[in-house]
C-alpha cells in the first residue's frame, strides 16, 4: 500500500514541477532515535523547484502514506 502512495505521489509531483528525478529511501523495521529513517533526493532545473517539490512530497508522505511507528523503551 506505502509503494502505491509513493507512486502516486510521485506522479502528482512531477506534473505541478519540472523534475528530472526523484529518488526515495524509506527504511523499515528498527531505527534507532536520531538515525535518517528518509531520505529524499529531487533533481530539478533550478533549485527552488526541487525544494519546493521535495517539501510537498515528505508533507504529503506524512498526511497519505500509511507508516506507523512504534516506540520501543
């Protein structure tokens, strides 16, 4: 289901900016406090366009993509 999303939020951002290339990572399982659990890499024209498009896509990733966390003590 999180794949799906992905795509198509994907696909929404590369109609609203001219992007040459998204590239998502996403881990799973344990990640330990302070450690990247995403990483985000938008190659656009111009670098205002890949900060805007790079900060709607993680906005959205985290109001459509079901991903839970748990915190373990």
């Amino acid at each position: 289901m999180a794949g799906h999303q992905f795509t198509l939020l994907s696909d929404a951002m590369e109609k609203r900016w001219p992007i040459d290339s998204v590239r998502l990572v996403h881990r799973i399982g344990v990640v330990q406090v302070n450690e990247p659990s995403l990483w985000v890499e938008v190659v656009a024209p111009h670098r205002g366009e890949a900060f805007a498009a790079c900060q709607w896509l993680i906005d959205e990733l985290k109001r459509v993509v079901p991903i839970w966390k748990k915190p373990f003590a």
